[in-house]
C-alpha cells in the first residue's frame, strides 16, 4: 500500500487529502507537530510527502527531511503566486490550493510510476553492472588459466577468481594434482579451529566419495591421510560451526575421465543463480588447464628419461667401440703378417680364409669407426679443421680411393665437375668421408655392369630444387653454393622411406639391402658433418632405377669450429 504523509496544520487542507485519497487504497497520515513528524519519518519512510508552505516549522523538518527521506517523493503545497526558490533543489512536484481533485491524484501517481521507473532502471543497471563485472572476473581468470602450466598456481587462480566474483566466506578445495597426495586447501575469510577443520575435512570427503557412488573412485582417502593447507585472511576473527548454516555451491574439478579434484564454496548470504553458473563455469575452466598441465608434465618426464637413456646408450656404445677397437687392431696386424708370409708359406686355401678374415676385420673396423663418430657427434666432440677447400679435389680423391672396389663388381665411376668451382672453408677429411659413404653406398647397392656419376656444380640458393620430401627440413641461407650430386642405377628407394633414409640404423628393406648389411649409420652421420658446415644433404629416388643424392655447403662462408 502508498503511504502518504501530509504535513499541514489547515485542517481544510488535510481534510481534502483524506477525502481524495480516501477513495483509494492510500495510507494517509496528517501531521503538524515537529516531534511526531520526526517519529513517524524514522518508523518506515512514507512513498509520498506532501508538505505545507504554510506550516510553521517548515524550515527545520525541509533540512530533517532532505537528509532522512532520500528515497520519498517530496511534493510542496505552496500559493500560487509564491514558490520559494529554494524548494525548487529538492522538491518533485509542486501542487496548489486551487488544483482540482482529479490533478492532484494524477500528480501524485504520475510522480509514483516515474519513481518506480527509475527504481526498476536502476536495479537493471545494478544487475548489469554486477554482470559485467562477473564476466570481467571470469575473463581475468581464463587469462591466467592460460597464462601457466603450473598445477598449484591454476588451483590458486581458480581460488581467486571465485574470491572476485563471488566474494565467499570459505572454499574447501580437494585437490588430487598439486602433490603426490590428496590435499584439502582451504581458503577462508576467519580463523578455523581444530575441530571445525576436522568437520570439514570429513565432509569433503563425503562430498568426494558421493561423487563416484556404485563406483570406484580413483583415490583412496580418509581423514587421517588427508593433509590440510590453510590460507585465513583475517585470522583476528574465527568462524564457528554456523558455518555450515551458510549457503553453499559443489562442484568436481573434471574434464572427462580426467579428475583432478573437487571444490566447495560457502557464502553467509545466498547466492543467486548468476553465482551458480559463474562458479561452474570457473570450476570447468580451470580443468582443461589441469590437463595441459598434466599432459606437458608427463612429456617432462619422458623427455628426462628418454635424455637419460640417450646419454646412457652414447656412453654404451663408445665404451663398447673402443673397447672392440684394441683386439680387432691386434688381430689385424696378425693377419696382415700372416699374409705376408713372414710366419711360413701360405697356401690357397689359407691364403682364401685369410682373405675373408682380413675383409671382415675390415668390414667391422669400419662399423666401429661409424659408431665412434655417431657417439662423438651426438655428444659435440667431432673435431673439425676448416681451411680453404676445392671441392673438386675431394672428388677426385675419393674417386681414386672407391675405382677398385667398384671394379670388384663391374662397375664404373665417372665424374662431371665444374672446374670453376672456388675454395669453400670446409673440413676436407669431414668432406671425403661424406662423399665417401654416399660413393660407397652406390656401389653397395646397384647391381653389375652399371655407372656411377659423381657431379659438382656451383649453384645459387634461389636455383636450388630440393625434393618437397626434404624442404620442410631443409632451410638454407641466401647465397652461393657448391653442390654436389652422387648418382647410381641401383635398387633405388621408395618415396615412404626418402626421409626414412637419414634416420639413425635405417636400412631400405629389401634383399639386395639385407644382402649388403651394414649399420645404417653412415647417412645420418653424413647429415649432421653438412649441418656442421652449415649445408644440407638430400636425395630424389625411383624404385628399381637409381638414386641420386645432393649435398651443398656454402661458398667461402667462414664457420667457426665445433
């Protein structure tokens, strides 16, 4: 019901007023004295003032009113003639002797629904700024989400930004992720006293086990084992067991089969259904972080062990190398003087076994030496000797090295060299043993009566046409280059197994690659020497028609050495 009050001390004036709003359903009071007007104003605030002009204590109950009745609509009766200026600062309305019933009762409502308009606006506005100020929250906090991969501190921001939106009084966090044990954090406005902790860590465990009923949960916890962490930030005042009188939100800390906790939120006010989504949804936040998180944690891990197990495997294979390389030199040289014949003559047979014993001896001191430089590569202790180099001798050398063995199999080497190629600085020992094994590769996997043809050129980076198998893996500097293409009729490779070719003990599957053995080292070795000289290896292939392998280092580039 409107409570109006009238304050008049013309009985006529008041006897009209409770006529014309008599008619309707209006709580009508009239009052003239100073004291009960103060009373009555203090009791419950009236919806409508109508004040007198006339009354006679008007000037101390204007200052009274001005500051008790903020929320009432003042409405002066005044003469028509005089309107005191200064009533015009706090005054609605103004109505006169003369008005009639009807516009004064229009007045009066008109003046009601523009208040209740303006209260209706501004609790829209409330409610939007509290919106906003929710979604200010909430993207505050998904931008710290994103911001780590650290487990603790994503449980700390979810904390904060339920503190910021919701402004709780205590949150009882179950988390199963920040430590190799469940842990109860509890963040709580007051003090918590031993017994209340007790109470609390029974109830999230209830809470936690209600969440897997019928189910096994994935941890096994009581109160005994379960540690607490507590943040009070106000320890100077202490919560009582009214606590749990509070309002109170729960919800798991889960995305999938993924469960990394559960949390609980109390609020001694009631939360509204705004709170409940913008804490669900901070609860569902925070788990899509907790499993990056996990997920970047268990790479940490594997990559530790998986480094460890890389060194273990190094320092394996270079003891086991060298410790191979003393009795293979000791049978070598007893071989090489049994040959000789400087222990007796040797006969066919002898001179047969010999033979395939020195070729073997070699054969394994070659995989030795692969497995030494592998082991002194990956671990940055090649040495390297850069000086002016001239490609060109360093095919011809190799060439002259690798023409009887390719003759062995009635094969030919030819070669196709620019003779204008400058000095590079380059390793040439580094530069023969990759030219070397690409050559050596050739003549291991074609079949007889074929040519290989060694090729050197000197090229731009921007006329440079890598296979697309390699151009990912591949980036060159602007530049000059000398490149360098070891072509074969041999078996060839598939395009599946092009990349395949430079991974460390990779050998083509098939029976002449079975037939001819090795290690698989050789390419990948090749790869990183050229990485040392800052150039790149790569190769185009056709199944049963050949190979033809490219490798390029740049021009009179000086490298530092490594």
């Amino acid at each position: 019901m409107i409570r109006i009050l009238v304050l008049s001390d013309r009985k006529n004036e008041c006897n009209r007023f409770k006529t014309i709003f008599g008619k309707n359903t209006y709580d009508l009071s009239c009052l003239s004295d100073e004291s009960m007007i103060y009373d009555v104003v203090s009791s419950e605030t009236p919806d409508v003032i109508i004040i007198d002009t006339q009354l006679g204590c008007l000037k101390n109950v204007n200052k009274r009113l001005k500051s008790d009745c903020n929320g009432s609509i003042i409405i002066f009766l005044v003469n028509e003639n005089k309107i005191d200026k200064e009533l015009l600062k706090y005054a609605n309305a103004f109505l006169t002797d003369d008005m009639s019933d009807d516009f004064i009762l229009s007045t009066i409502n008109i003046n009601l629904r523009m208040r209740n308009s303006l209260e209706m606006l501004s609790n829209s506005n409330k409610d939007l700024a509290d919106s906003l100020y929710r979604l200010n929250a909430l993207y505050a906090t998904s931008s710290q989400f994103s911001g780590t991969l650290d487990k603790a501190k994503l449980i700390q921001y979810m904390v904060e930004g339920m503190d910021k939106a919701l402004s709780f009084s205590l949150t009882c966090t179950l988390s199963f992720c920040t430590e190799e044990e469940p842990v109860l954090i509890l963040n709580s406005l007051y003090e918590l006293s031993d017994e209340l902790v007790e109470a609390l860590k029974f109830r999230s465990i209830l809470n936690y086990n209600s969440l897997f009923e019928g189910k096994k949960p994935p941890f096994e916890i009581n109160s005994e084992n379960l540690r607490v962490v507590k943040h009070i930030k106000y320890p100077a005042n202490r919560f009582t067991f009214s606590l749990f009188r509070f309002d109170n939100m729960f919800a798991p800390i889960s995305l999938g089969d993924n469960f990394f906790g559960c949390v609980e939120i109390f609020k001694e006010a009631s939360f509204s259904p705004d709170d409940a989504t913008c804490f669900q949804t901070i609860a569902q936040q925070v788990s899509l972080p907790l499993k990056s998180a996990t997920l970047y944690q268990e790479i940490i891990e594997a990559n530790t062990k998986l480094a460890k197990l890389e060194k273990l495997k190094s320092e394996f294979i270079s003891i086991v190398s060298h410790e191979l390389r003393t009795p293979l030199t000791s049978i070598k040289n007893s071989l090489d003087i049994l040959m000789s014949g400087r222990c007796g003559e040797i006969t066919q047979s002898a001179d047969k076994f010999l033979s395939m014993a020195m070729r073997n001896v070699q054969r394994l001191s070659g995989i030795i030496n692969d497995l030494l430089d592998l082991s002194k590569i990956e671990a940055g202790k090649m040495d390297f000797h850069f000086v002016p180099t001239n490609i060109n001798t360093v095919i011809e050398y190799v060439k002259s090295t690798l023409s009887e063995v390719a003759k062995t199999k009635g094969l030919s080497i030819i070669t196709d060299q620019d003779n204008s190629i400058p000095d590079t600085i380059a390793d040439p020992q580094r530069l023969e043993q990759v030219l070397a094994n690409l050559v050596s590769n050739a003549i291991k996997f074609t079949p007889e009566n074929k040519t290989i043809t060694i090729s050197s050129k000197l090229v731009n980076s921007k006329n440079i046409h890598i296979n697309d198998y390699f151009k990912d893996t591949i980036n060159l500097s602007d530049g000059d280059y000398v490149l360098v293409s070891v072509k074969d009729e041999g078996i060839g490779i598939a395009e599946k197994d092009l990349l395949h070719a430079f991974d460390k003990f990779a050998q083509i599957e098939n029976s002449l690659s079975r037939k001819a053995g090795g290690t698989g080292l050789g390419l990948p070795i090749a790869k990183q020497l050229l990485d040392a000289h800052k150039g790149a290896i790569w190769c185009d292939s056709e199944l049963n028609k050949g190979s033809e392998f490219y490798f390029v280092i740049p021009v009179e580039k000086m490298l530092t050495q490594v």
